[in-house]
C-alpha cells in the first residue's frame, strides 16, 4: 500500500515542484542569474531593466540632473550677488571681480578679494587663510571686515 501511495504522490509531488520552481527560474534567467545563483557578467546591476532604451533614458535623467544642480548653484551665486552690499550706486562692485597682492618683502606676501578672503602666501606657493569676507564695517564703506580665518599655534585665531 505505501508503495501505491509513493506511486501515485511522487508523479504529483514533481509536477507541482516544476510549478514552482518554473517561475523562479525564469525571475532569475531575466535578472541574468546562473542557476547557482551568481550574476552572468552580461546583466547590469539593473536586471530586467537594462535594456537599451532604459540606459539610454538613464543618461538622459542622468543630465538633466546635472543640468538642474548647476542652475541651482547659479540661481544660489546670483542671489548671494544681488544681497550683496556693492556700496551706493554699486560703486564697489567690480572689486567682487578683483584681487590685490602685497608684497612688502620677505617672506611672506599677502592676496585680498574683496567680497572673497584674505590669505598670506609664503615663498613656496602654499597660504593660510587670513579671513573671509564678512561685509563693510557699520555706518560706512570704508573698512572691509575679514574674519574666521585660520587658527595660528600662537596667536589664535587670525
């Protein structure tokens, strides 16, 4: 009897692990999936997705990802522009374009940008970040302020 029952269950039971299997099988054939379950070098990391069109539809998306995030950093630049304080009549803008160098001898030399930094440069090239621009001093445009520049070992911050 057990024997009529193996007989019968065993066609049964290989039919419905076929019917189950079958369906994996293909997932992993579509994804590009051996059937030791590594990754066949043809798939992408997209599977089902790497067709033609959708990489080509990735790197269109890709674009203009890129395009809009340099429209932001234009839109943030020309913001910061416009908020900026050129002095009266924009007297004070075309310094925003411009940097002055010192050289007073020795070692050192010094570069301002206004509405930018001040730094100190030594003979070699190298330079330390004397300030960033902080704006004209109250009441009238006659002083730049610099400030948070680098901390020196010995003076503190500069």
């Amino acid at each position: 009897d057990d024997e009529a029952t193996a007989a019968t269950v065993t066609p049964w039971y290989s039919r419905l692990s076929s019917a189950l299997i079958s369906p994996f099988a293909w997932v992993a054939h579509k994804l590009g999936m051996k059937s030791d379950g590594s990754q066949s070098q043809k798939s992408s990391s997209y599977g089902l997705f790497s067709t033609p069109k959708a990489e080509a539809l990735r790197k269109k998306h890709s674009a203009a990802l890129d395009a809009a995030k340099d429209l932001e950093r234009e839109i943030e630049d020309l913001e910061t522009k416009m908020n900026a304080d050129y002095g009266p009549n924009m007297v004070f803008e075309k310094l925003a374009h411009e940097c002055f160098e010192f050289k007073p001898g020795g070692e050192f030399s010094y570069e301002l940008c206004p509405y930018h930094d001040a730094k100190q440069k030594d003979k070699s090239g190298s330079s330390t970040m004397l300030g960033k621009w902080e704006g004209f001093e109250e009441g009238a445009h006659r002083v730049m302020k610099f400030g948070d520049g680098q901390y020196c070992w010995n003076a503190g911050a500069r």
